[in-house]
C-alpha cells in the first residue's frame, strides 16, 4: 500500500508580494498582498482558485491556496476529503489502497473487502478464520452444516449430494443402502444377491456361519449354506454310491424316484450296469433293474 507524503502545495508556492508585480490574469497589482507562484507566473489568490487550482477528486471542488492537498498519481485531494471510503478514517500518512472509481481505502477495510466470502453466511472470512475448504468454495468452520440435522460438521468427514452437504449419520440413513438381513445401512464394501444388498458379515453360512461371499453357495429357501455344509447337512444321500447330491461337478442331474434319489450316473442296472437315466426300468425287490434283467433272474 502506498503512503502519501505530508500533506501541502506541490507545483506552487504562496506568499506575500514585497515587489510591484500584477497579477498575470486580473492584471490587479499585487504588491502587499497574498499571491501565488505557479510555473513562473504570479496571481491574486482569487485568481488562482478560478484559474488554477487543481479539482479534489473526492469532493469535485478547487482546493485553495489556504488548503493542505493531496496528490497521487495525477489526482488530488483536500487534506479533508482524503479519508477511507469504507470507515471514513483519515488516511493522511496512512496506509491506504486506491480502488475503482478513484475512492481510497485503509489497509483494514481493503483486507475485509478483498477476503473471500462464507458461503454460508456470506461474510468475509478474514486471516486468523478457522475455514473450510471445497470445490473453489469456503466456509467458516461454523458454518460448514448437514443440510439434514444442521449439526456443524467443521472439519469433519462429510458427504456432498449436489449443492447440499451430510454429515456421516444423516448420509447413512438418507441414501445409504439397507441390508437385506438387519436392516441397518451399508456405509462401504457389501454384496449383492438377487439384486438384494447385504453386509458381508450378514451373508454367512446357516451352518457354520462362516461368510460366503466370493464363495459357491446353495440357497434353500431362505438359508444358505457353503458346500461343505451344504454336503453335510442339507444335500440328500444317492442311494446308490451313498454321497450327497450336491448339484454341483459331475452328475447335476438328479434322478428320483419314490423317497429316494440319485446321481444320473449313479442310476443303473443292478445287475448288467446299465445306464438308466431316461430309460425304462423296472424295480424288483428295492433294486433297480432295466426292462431285460427281471426276465433272467
């Protein structure tokens, strides 16, 4: 910021004339009287104001031979009129800024001015300001509140939506997704099944409770199982090699008849081996047989 020099003439001098001198406008004789030196020339203080006194910018007056000016990059200024615009402090040997339209602030005011604005409660947010900063935009700490609850979130985490802004728990409960098991939110991570959300730590075995996720799984009704329990537990045993049918590798295809089942391959003639998946067959005694055997035994 610039600072001017004390105030007082800057391209002129006033005195009393002791010599026969008139004035160069009015031709009036000046000697004994109050006169003024400007670039050579020597006239009547009336003269003067008319002729040649420089205009306050501030105040569209001429400025005296009597007054004390101001001068500043080719504008002046009564000692008078040269005060801030914003708090009307003088600023003669001050500090001070020149703004648009040739108005003069103090360095504090210029400050205030200049600092960006809350956007919450549009004022300046000046140095020594807790603040908040996001997307070109700024806060005071104070300010910075859920768009929900209106709880200061300040320097805490915080979700934007648009132009609105959720603190943790109002996010939660507004937009996060619920689980499909305890029906709480689900804040990060998470599955899905059957377009339904879960918790990973909600999506576990019936069994064993262990979590199934990225795992293979069998669903049975509303329970779901890994394989190992599903073997276990769930899964009917083939009644002929006597191992779950689980659905899953070799023999998906299940073969049942009466209250037993068993694997495709499994299924065959007790006595020749035949395979009878899709095919005729006849039961004798609890044994399976094809269409053929029964007749020779």
């Amino acid at each position: 910021l610039p600072l001017l020099p004390p105030a007082g003439p800057s391209s002129y001098s006033v005195g009393t004339m002791s010599e026969r001198f008139d004035c160069h406008y009015c031709r009036d004789s000046l000697q004994g009287k109050k006169y003024v030196q400007k670039e050579g020339r020597h006239c009547c203080v009336k003269c003067f104001e008319k002729i040649c006194a420089n205009t306050c910018i501030e105040c569209k007056k001429p400025i005296g031979a009597d007054s004390k000016e101001l001068h500043f990059k080719n504008r002046y200024w009564h000692d008078s009129c040269f005060r801030c615009f914003k708090c009307y402090t003088s600023l003669v040997n001050e500090p001070f800024m020149l703004r648009e339209n040739n108005k003069v602030w103090c360095s504090n005011c210029t400050a205030v001015e200049d600092a960006p604005r809350c956007k919450g409660c549009f004022k300046p947010i000046i140095a020594g300001d807790q603040n908040v900063e996001y997307k070109k935009m700024v806060w005071h700490k104070d300010c910075f509140t859920c768009s929900q609850c209106k709880q200061v979130i300040g320097s805490g985490s915080f979700f934007p939506k648009g132009d609105e802004f959720y603190c943790v728990s109002c996010h939660e409960h507004k937009f996060a997704k619920t689980c499909a098991k305890c029906k709480n939110p689900i804040t990060s991570g998470g599955l899905t099944y059957q377009e339904q959300p879960w918790h990973s730590e909600c999506f576990i075995c019936s069994n064993c409770k262990k979590q199934l996720g990225g795992k293979r799984f069998t669903a049975v009704e509303d329970q779901f199982y890994c394989v190992e329990c599903y073997k276990e537990c769930v899964a009917k045993k083939c009644a002929g090699c006597k191992n779950p049918i689980t659905g899953f590798g070799r023999g998906t295809s299940v073969v049942n008849y009466e209250d037993e089942s068993w694997h495709d391959y499994c299924f065959k003639c007790t006595k020749c081996a035949r395979a009878l998946a899709n095919k005729r067959f006849v039961c004798h005694n609890g044994k399976i047989y094809c269409a053929e055997c029964p007749k020779r035994l």
